[in-house]
C-alpha cells in the first residue's frame, strides 16, 4: 500500500509530466505508478485501496462532518484523521498475512505527519506484528570521495522525535558503506547493525530483491514479526537476470509520444518492452522521441519498431500521425496505444480512404467524427470519471490479435473518454483496417489492425499495465519478436 500525503484525491488529474505515469488498476483506481513497481515486483495484481491519499482521507472526513457524523465533536487531525488512516490501512491488510505501506515523501515533511502519527500508534497498537522500516539516503561526494550519513542521521532523529523507532534501516547509496559507517548510523538510531541493510546502485533494478534477500532481509523481518521462514528462492526472478547477461539479439524501439521530460511519464511501457525483450533474450535499446516537435520522419528508419503511447490533449498529435504514417507506409512493427490506437483510425482514414474525419477531443464540434466521446462522459466532472480498469475483450478468431494472445476473451485496463465510432467500422475494413477485438456488450472497439502490413496493431486499452518482470504482457512479446525480426 502507498501512502501519498498530497490533496489531490488521486493522481489522474496530475500532469505525467509533474507526476509522471497515472497507474491504473485492475478495478479502475488510478494511482501513483509505485503501484506498478509493486504489482511488477509482487507479480500480483492490487486494487484501489492500496493508493491512499490525503485528498482521499480529506474528501471523507469532510463527507462526514457534513453529513453530521461526528456528532457535534471538533474534527481534528488527531484523532480524526489518524483513526481513518489506520481504518484504511487495516482494511486493506484483511485477508493478507503480511501488508507493506509505503508513505511517500520525506520525514518530517508538513504534509505526512498525520501518516507519521498514525504509523507511530500502529506500531503501538500490534507491538511486534508490525515492523517500522526507515529508508535512508546517505549521498556520495564524488570529488572528496565520502560518504556522508548525517543526514541520515538527521532523518532518524526527526522520526524518533516524532515518536517512530525504526526496528530496520535501509541504507539507499551509490557505493557500499564500510562497517564504521553502518556501526555509526545505527548507534544513533538505536538499531543493531545486523538490522541494517545496504541498497547500493546496482546495474539492474531487478536484482534489488535479491541483493536485500543475500543480506538476509527477508529472514530479520520475519523473526521480527515472528512468521516463520517464508522461503523463497526467487527461481524465476533469478532467471531473468540471469538473462540480462545473457542477451543474444538486440532491438532498437521508438516511442513516440510528447511527455518526454520525465522518463516516470511512461514507465510501464518501458517496462513491458524491458520485460517482453530480456524474457526473449533480447537487448532493449529504446528512444523517446520528442512529438511535440517537427522532427525528421527519415529518424525514425533507424528504429525496428515504432509505438506511439497514450496521451491527452492535441499537442503531439501531428508527430504522433506522422510516426504511425510512416510506420503504416514503410511496413515497421507498429504498437498503438489507447490514444495511439484512436489516431491510427484517424491517420487511415484520412490518408489511405479519403474520408476527412475528425477526433472529438481535438474538434468537438465537427459533424464527421470517426473518434467520440463516450455517451455516458458528456458533462462530467474530470477526476474518476474515465472508463477505467478492467473491461473484457471479445477477439476475432485469424486475426493477428487472436495470434498473438491466442485467446478469444481477454481483460485488459483502460483509462479513456473517447471511443472508435461504430459507423466507420466497414469502410476501413474494406480498406483493410479491422476491428479484431471488441467489448462484448457494448460493441465498443477495442483493437485495430492493419492486414495490409506484417504487424500493426493498435489497442484502446493499456496493455503494458499488466505486464509482470516474469510474466510480460503478450501483445508487448508479440510487438518485440516481430521487430527483432
Ligand atoms: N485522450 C484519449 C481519451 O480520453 C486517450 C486517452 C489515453 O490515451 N489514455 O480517450
């Protein structure tokens, strides 16, 4: 579970640009794109009430005030607002064994006391069921060649002046601390220096939880809480790093899209070709290319496959034609994502059939619009109000769909407003566009592809959302053999 203390209610009216990618799960929660590190690294797949947010909390507290619930009492931080984080946090705990929470930003910051606070009575209320677990940073300065653990330090005793007494530490560092520097933390934390685990940079990001587990991470925690040995051998986890030194062929990936200044933007797609690629023994190379800006399409003959990603707005959206114009005529592997998807239909049937449609989103008021909003969107509030989550996908038997999941229903997570319009459905079929895979019960398309070319695909949903490090998503697989070919 991730604890956010700002007031947004939750990140999806956040700029991915400010925040980076909106993370969207199963039942349709948009959250903090931690969630996706969890569900990646946890190969599990959470729901909604594992992003809490102060705005969430707020919006509840205040609901209740108005509607008389605290019956003439004065609503306070404490104990109001700490009662209803720790209700949050056990409600999601039920069921579970064993519940990590997260709370983001730094100790000692304004707006996460009241997470501190309600941290600090958990701990009190299940004694040694639950662990405190403080992660540091301890900075590298280059040109003296130190390490310093004072603000370390300073972290740990804010945390411990508000109440918190951390039973482990994790020491977060570009280089390995020597033993006086652990010894010296964990003097002024009070904790034992066999209770202090080191996270030093390390080539790859997936071998985190095994360079945690050979400092015996996992065993300290359970004795702490008293589980018993929960062994694990991370067998496939192990394999896909042994992989990552092992990688036979390479791919070079344009994404094109128009949130490039921060890599966060689209961290599941660069996660899902990560895991697609090293499953398959296959070296990633990858380039975002900027589509706000009137780059040369002859660039993009340097890449063996092209995706353009999701996104809102119309900025971006003529490099976005223009990538999905140049994959289209010259026979490049094309994935589309959601937005993408919609302006494949877009570029078709314009370029290929002639037919000068529009995009809702980008002219709402045209008459011939082969891309609009969804009935049941018009008028609404912004926040929550997207088709979000889960929704089923009923494919066509042949398709290159159908070849690639080799199933005829699949779910896949969806975070959109507009939809493909039905009446444009045979005219680019005729033309060769198709819908090989649809919403069952509303007929809402949700994939497109190109019979014309060797693959080309482009879907309203977002599959990079359920890929897993051992488990990748397989239109992801299918995108990245078909380009390494
Ligand atoms: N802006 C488009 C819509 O709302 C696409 C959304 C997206 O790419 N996630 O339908």
């Amino acid at each position: 579970m991730k604890c956010d203390p700002y007031l947004n209610v939750d990140p999806g009216t956040m700029s991915p640009i400010e925040h980076g990618e909106v993370f969207v799960t199963v039942d349709g929660g948009e959250t903090d794109l931690d969630l996706g590190h969890y569900e990646r690294f946890l190969n599990k797949n959470l729901t909604k009430g594992s992003s809490l947010t102060s705005g969430k909390v707020y919006q509840e507290i205040i609901e209740k005030e108005r509607a008389g619930h605290f019956e003439g009492k004065t609503v306070q931080v404490i104990p109001h607002v700490t009662n209803l984080i720790k209700e949050k946090i056990y409600e999601v705990a039920k069921g579970y064994d064993l519940l990590i929470v997260e709370v983001g930003g730094s100790v000692g910051d304004i707006e996460s006391l009241a997470y501190t606070e309600s941290i600090r009575q958990i701990k009190f209320e299940l004694k040694n069921n639950a662990a405190i677990i403080h992660v540091g940073y301890v900075p590298y300065i280059k040109v003296s060649k130190e390490l310093k653990t004072k603000p370390m330090q300073r972290s740990i005793s804010l945390l411990r002046s508000l109440g918190v007494a951390p039973d482990f530490l994790v020491t977060r560092s570009e280089i390995e601390l020597s033993d006086r520097e652990i010894e010296k933390i964990g003097m002024f934390a009070n904790v034992q220096t066999d209770n202090i685990f080191q996270s030093v940079d390390a080539s790859s990001i997936y071998s985190i939880p095994l360079v945690l587990k050979d400092q015996k991470f996992d065993d300290k925690v359970s004795e702490l809480l008293n589980i018993g040995k929960k062994d694990s051998n991370h067998v496939e986890l192990k394999k896909f790093n042994d992989n990552l030194s092992n990688l036979e062929k390479e791919v070079n990936i344009a994404i094109v899209g128009k949130y490039v200044d921060n890599m966060d933007s689209y961290i599941s797609i660069i996660e899902a070709l990560k895991h697609a690629s090293i499953n398959n023994k296959i070296k990633l190379n990858f380039k975002l290319i900027n589509a706000r800006k009137d780059y040369d399409v002859d660039e993009l003959s340097k890449y063996d496959g092209i995706l353009v990603p999701g996104g809102f707005g119309s900025s971006g959206v003529e490099g976005k034609l223009k990538a999905i114009k140049y994959a289209r005529e010259n026979n490049v592997p094309f994935l589309g994502i959601c937005y993408g998807m919609q302006l494949v239909a877009l570029e078709f049937a314009n370029n290929v059939l002639n037919l000068d449609v529009k995009h809702g989103e980008l002219e709402p008021k045209a008459k011939n619009k082969i891309i609009d909003i969804m009935s049941d969107m018009k008028d609404k509030v912004i926040g929550g109000t997207m088709r979000l989550g889960n929704y089923e996908c009923s494919i066509t038997e042949g398709t290159l769909a159908h070849s690639i999941y080799k199933e005829l229903s699949i779910l896949e997570r969806h975070r959109h407003r507009y939809e493909f319009n039905n009446k444009y459905e045979e005219p680019l079929k005729n033309g060769g566009l198709i819908a090989s895979g649809k919403h069952p019960e509303t007929g809402l398309v949700e994939i497109l592809e190109n019979k014309n070319n060797d693959f080309f695909i482009a879907v309203q949903f977002h599959p990079e959302l359920s890929s897993k490090i051992t488990n990748p998503n397989k239109l992801f697989v299918g995108f990245i053999k078909a380009s390494a070919k």
